[in-house]
C-alpha cells in the first residue's frame, strides 16, 4: 500500500490480532522494536499475544502531499479488513487518536482498544509538546509545508521540535537500562538509540497541518468538532473495553491529556482500566521496566474473553491484569 507496510510478527494465524498503531509523526516505528530487552514487539509476543503486527507508516514521497487523516484511516481500514474484519487496536502515542477515531467509526471492527502516551484532551493539562503547538503560529507550520514542497521533511521538523543534543543520561533514562554509563554494553544501545533517533520520516502537509489544528489548535476530539470520513466522530457512542497507560515523566503527553478518554467515552468504568508507569514518553514504548512490569499485564488483558451481556454486547469479563507467560 502506498501509505502503509503491514508488519507480521505472528507466532500463530489463528485467533483475535492485535495491530500495534505506530505514531506517524517524527520518528518510524521502530521505537517498538529498538533492540533486545527494550522492544514492545517481544515484551507482547513473552506475554502471550501470539498474533501480533504493526501498522508501520511509509514516508511520505512527493505524490502522497495531498493525503490527509482521512487517508491514513482508510489505510488502516483495509489492514483491518485484509485481516478478517476485527482486531484489537494498540495505539502508541500518535497512533493512539488515530486508533480511537478509527474505532468510533467503525465500532464492530475493534473489539478492545489500548492507548498508551496518547494526547486526546489537549487542554486537560498542557505538556511541553502541547504547549509549543498551541503557543507557535500557524504560519510557522504552514512554512514547514512550503519548505517541503507540500511534504514536511523529516530533518526540518526535527529542528522546530527538539530542544537541544540528547544527553546519554537522557538516553538511560528513557531506556530504563542497568547497563552502567561508559561501558561497552551501554554504549552499544546508545548507538542503536542515536540511530533511530536520526533517522527521521517526512509526511504529507495537508496531515501535519490537520492534526496541528484539529488536535493541538481547536483539541476538536475533545469538544466534539472532530470529523473523519465524512461523520463526526461521536466518542460518547464508543462503548468497547479500553486500557489506559501514561508516563508519569511524560513531556510529550501528560497523564490528563490521555485519561480524558474516561469521561469522553461511553465505556463502563468497569471496562476502562488506567495505569500510570514511572517513566518518560518513549520509556512507555521502549523502558525495560515498563515492557517487563506494565506491558505484560496489557497483554493479559487483551487475552481476557469477552462475555454477552444480558443486552446482548460483549464486554470484557473483567479488568484485571495477569503477569507475563512463557512465550
């Protein structure tokens, strides 16, 4: 597909899969698979989801400037559909609004969803990243697109958003790693952590410039404005079992900006499960704690059945986590 690679990490064909929505934003989708101990793609597949893959954002090239969120939503539409019609919805940061808009339009096709660093509620409580987007001009991202040719180029944006050289103490931090400073262990995911880090993807500016106004500028998916594919998208009609995880540390999106989704949706509080892990934004997606403490009991949950109710839904037997199983 022209926007999008569908990654199969699979270990059985059969059964619910479950499609980890990489943000489209800054970086590629490797923040969920960096190396060994700091990969969320292994941490899931230990913990038993045995049928895994990963919506994994193209690039955009010149002929892609013109898509928009509509595009994207499409795409994910037909991963969806190219995988039997129903899922269950992992969505990492960026990837995460994506996910739930998807599922509020198409509501029998996600039968649980997880957001985890996500912004939904921008106004809730601003983080560093919020802030910067509510407080620039427009015209500054709408110069980005221009400097692109209709494209914001990957290496540009990276040079409006990030703050300075990323210390070694900072890449430690966010990988949550024993390994001591200076040696040769650390010094090796440092090297994979630095490469990933610069290496940057470009997107299409009619999407960089809808989620900045739609999400940052006028938070439309928190007051109801937010329309996708031709419908409003309507979360208090979202209904399905919802799974929280947020950063304590998170600069990029605060625990408020996530956990609004609670008061947004029409999800029973007994199938709505919040979590906030001790660490920073990509800790969430690649800290050896957090993939050994918190994502195995994502994992369990997404593994609970679904019971009828006497309305004749599925909901979510219950909301407690298990710990991690043998792969």
């Amino acid at each position: 597909m022209q926007a999008v690679r569908l990654r199969d990490f699979s270990l059985v064909k059969r059964g619910v899969p479950t499609i980890l929505c990489s943000p489209f934003a800054l970086h590629g989708a490797v923040l969920a698979d960096l190396a060994t101990g700091h990969s969320l793609v292994a941490a899931l597949r230990r913990a038993g989801i045995e049928r895994l893959y990963m919506a994994d954002w193209r690039s955009a090239s010149p002929d892609m400037r013109f898509l928009g969120i509509d595009d994207y939503l499409a795409a994910l539409n037909v991963l969806v559909d190219h995988l039997g019609g129903t899922v269950d919805l992992i969505g990492l940061c960026q990837g995460g609004w994506l996910s739930v808009i998807y599922a509020a339009r198409f509501p029998a096709k996600v039968r649980k969803l997880v957001m985890v660093g996500t912004p939904v509620d921008t106004a809730a409580r601003p983080s560093k990243l919020s802030a910067l987007a509510e407080a620039t001009p427009l015209t500054v991202f709408r110069n980005l697109v221009s400097l692109g040719d209709g494209r914001v180029i990957g290496r540009n944006l990276a040079r409006v958003w990030r703050g300075g050289v990323i210390e070694s103490d900072d890449i430690r931090r966010s990988l949550q790693t024993p390994e001591p400073a200076g040696s040769p262990e650390f010094a090796r995911l440092e090297a994979i952590f630095r490469n990933w880090n610069a290496w940057t993807i470009d997107m299409p500016g009619t999407y960089y410039l809808e989620v900045i106004e739609k999400l940052y500028k006028r938070n439309e998916l928190a007051t109801g404005g937010f329309h996708a594919l031709g419908q409003r998208v309507d979360l208090s009609r979202l209904q399905l079992p919802i799974y929280l995880l947020a950063g304590n540390a998170d600069e990029v999106v605060t625990a408020e900006q996530l956990f609004a989704v609670a008061r947004l949706v029409g999800t029973r509080p007994e199938h709505l499960r919040r979590e906030v892990a001790p660490c920073d934004h990509l800790g969430l997606f690649m800290g050896r704690r957090t993939l050994e403490e918190y994502w195995p009991r994502i994992a369990g949950w997404l593994n609970e059945p679904l019971t009828h109710c006497s309305d004749g839904n599925e909901e979510a037997s219950g909301v407690s986590g298990s710990g991690p199983s043998a792969a």
